[in-house]
C-alpha cells in the first residue's frame, strides 16, 4: 500500500509540475546534420530534432538554408546559463533580398500551443550591416518566403518587431554589436481580447540576467496594446530566419543558435537557465 501510495503521489507531482512548467520549445540545432535542414523530403535528417515541436522535421518545402558548423555563445556578461550538448550547429542561409518575398525560411508546428506570459530567448550573430537572423510566430509551416506571421528580427544592428502582414511595431536601433553574438529576450503577454489588439511585448538586448525576472534591467523597448500575436491569442508554429539585404546572388544572412520559448510560471527559466525551473 506504502509503495501504490507512494507511485500516486509521484504520479501527481509530475502532473503539477507539467502544469506549473507549462510548454518549452527548443532548437538548438546540434543533433541536425551539416547541410539542409529538411528532413523527410530529402531523407537527410533524423526525426524529433529539437524539444516541444508537433512535426518530426523542418517542413518548408525549400533547400536554401544550411545547418553550419559551430555554436554561438551568448555573452559572459548576460550571465546565460543555458548549455548546449551534442555537435556544435548553428542556422544560417544563403539567400538574398530581392523584394520582401524572396527570402527563405524553415518552420515547424509547436506540439502545444503557447498562451499566455512567453519567454523567448536566441542568439545571433550579424557580421556587418546586410546581415539578418531572427524568428517568427504563426507563419504558415509550407510557406518559404521569409515575410510570414510575426517577426522579431535583428537586421544589421538593429532589432525589429514586425506584426503579422509585415507592418514594424518596434525597433532598437543600433542595439547589436555587429561582429559580436547577442543575447536576445522577449517577454511577451499574449491578451484575451477578442479583437487581438492588447498583446504586450518587452525585448532586452544582452541584459544582464537576474534569478528574479522581475529584477532584470530595462528593456531595449517595450510595445503595450499591440496586435503581434492577433487574434489567434496563440503561439502555433516557429519559423527560422536569416537573410541579406543587399540584392543579387552570393549574398548570406546572419547566424541563428540556441531558440527556446516557454509559457507557464517556469517559462523564465527555462529560456535562460536562471530562477526556479
């Protein structure tokens, strides 16, 4: 009876616990091969890379991107605390901009939607002004074209958020260090409203962390009353982004590593390995 009564009480602590943690999603790119990230089409990538995704594989149907070799690392100062295991791999692609529809992109249905309060945290790395990296929400998994859903993008220097039909809420200008890996986070309060119109959003550029997010430095912006996620009320699927904006062939986007996104009361946590897991 001590050991049944014992197995239910585990049983209901992990079940508390996965309520209290909510969903994490993750992509660190390091158990993917070198090369093109999709998987199923060209049989060249194992299934259920990643943490927390609803597809087995990267499903845009286009072979632009590239998984490269070596990993980024945030910055000593933020105080990062997040490890990354297995080959160094970062996400990088060689298209160029010819208009806002030209550029490629990978993404992949969440296994669990996220609501509420999420975290987010990646690392970038731009090596000159032309160069881009950053993700998006909600962009439709078989679509290719960069210019999808809602976007938080460091083009150059500069930190851009644009909402879904590419119309820019905010930017940081001149915020990363070019040449140099940035920490980026976001907290973002996904609102209730039936007309999608009170999401909020904070972005802090390399900042130090704190254990308490509560006590974390003043963010780079902040958006209140905004329509980024819409009416959705919902994170759904991650897109990858890096692109040039310059035109013409030959041309690469910035590096993308280390994407994680959390809801529930461990979201901080868990996207920067501080605080209360």
């Amino acid at each position: 009876m001590k050991n049944v009564s014992s197995c239910l009480f585990s049983l209901a602590a992990l079940g508390a616990a996965t309520a209290l943690h909510g969903a994490v999603v993750s992509a660190n790119f390091n158990d993917l091969a070198l090369g093109d990230p999709r998987g199923k089409q060209k049989n060249q990538q194992p299934a259920d890379t990643g943490r927390g995704f609803g597809a087995p594989y990267w499903t845009t149907d286009t072979g632009v991107p590239r998984i490269v070799a070596g990993d980024l690392a945030a910055p000593a100062s933020t105080g990062y605390a997040l490890a990354q295991g297995g080959n160094p791999r970062s996400y990088q692609s060689p298209s160029y901009k010819l208009d806002d529809a030209t550029d490629r992109r990978q993404c992949r249905p969440l296994a669990q939607k996220l609501t509420g309060t999420v975290w987010v945290s990646f690392l970038v790395k731009n090596a000159d002004a032309n160069q881009a990296a950053g993700i998006d929400f909600n962009g439709r998994p078989q679509i290719a074209n960069s210019v999808v859903g809602t976007r938080i993008v460091v083009e150059g220097g500069t930190v851009r958020v644009f909402n879904a039909g590419n119309v820019k809420a905010g930017e940081a200008i001149d915020a990363v260090p070019l040449g140099q890996t940035a920490l980026i986070l976001v907290r973002l309060d996904i609102g209730a409203a039936p007309n999608g119109k009170n999401d909020k959003l904070q972005l802090w550029v390399n900042p130090k962390l704190t254990a308490n997010p509560a006590d974390l430095p003043k963010p780079a912006f902040a958006l209140g009353n905004t329509g980024f996620i819409g009416s959705t009320q919902a994170i759904a699927t991650l897109g990858l982004q890096s692109y040039d904006l310059r035109t013409g062939a030959g041309q690469i986007g910035g590096i993308l590593d280390a994407v994680t996104l959390a809801d529930g009361e461990g979201a901080y946590a868990a996207v920067t390995g501080l605080g209360t897991p």
